[in-house]
C-alpha cells in the first residue's frame, strides 16, 4: 500500500526502505522515520495545531479517600508482638503502641492508623506477613474512614 506515490519515492507500510529510481538504477536507503511521518501527516489533511481546547469542563480532584488499619483481637497473640508491630510497621512511639495495644485487648479492636486505599493495603499485608513468620494468628483488617 503506498501511502505517497511521487516519481522519486514510494513509502509502503512495513517496508523499512526507502526507494528512489534514478534512470534504470534502484538504489537502496536506510528508513526515514520522520520523513514517513510527515508525508503521512500531509496526504492525511490532519492539521498540526489548530489552537482549539479538547475539554472545556474543569475537573476537581478532591482528597483520596481514608482508609484504617484495624487490629483484632485474638486468645494467642503476645501483647509485646502486637507493640512490636504497631512500633515496626506503623510508626508508633512505644507509649502510643501500648495504648493501641491495651485497646485492642479490651475492646476487641484497635486502629492502628489512618491511610489511602494502597497504603492501607500494604500495611494490612506487612502485618499478615510479619504475624505469620512469627507464627501468630493475628489479624488486621481495613475498613472506610
């Protein structure tokens, strides 16, 4: 299929040479992309900048959506572990690690943190993974702040 048809050159698709006739002899060049390019941009008609705005409407981005990390209480995993975790993985001071921890002893729950969606996720699975190294039956969930 030839895209430009002048006497000195013919462009085909997947073709990677350039032909120019001189007389009886054919000679042989290396491909010319941006010369490809730019015959195929003028035998199209497409203009090159017309100064016009594809989108007219404005589009707000808002703050990502929250979520927490909520630890879960169980009979067999070790309160220095579940300190150990929220010191290692969340960042807690020792004094803020021991009240989350005491909270998810009496309550059943405790929030670990506050993240966005993939961040939540990560430390979901960081604790799952350190939990089951350790062979703890702890478990972590996120839910919507």
């Amino acid at each position: 299929m030839c895209l430009v048809n002048n006497s000195f050159q013919c462009i085909r698709l997947g073709k990677e040479l350039d032909r120019k006739e001189k007389g009886s002899i054919t000679t042989r060049e290396p491909y010319n992309f941006s010369l490809f390019y730019f015959q195929l941009m003028m035998s199209a008609n497409i203009p090159e900048n017309d100064n016009t705005t594809l989108l007219d409407e404005k589009i707000e981005i808002g703050e990502p959506e929250l979520y927490k990390v909520v630890l879960h209480n169980d009979d067999y995993t070790s309160m220095e572990f579940v300190v150990f975790i929220l010191t290692s993985i969340f960042h807690k001071s020792v004094t803020d690690a021991t009240e989350i921890m005491l909270d998810v002893h009496n309550n059943g729950t405790g929030i670990a943190g506050v993240y966005t969606r993939e961040i939540c996720e990560m430390k979901v699975e960081q604790v799952h993974g350190l939990a089951e190294e350790n062979e703890y039956p702890l478990r972590c969930t996120m839910e919507i702040a």
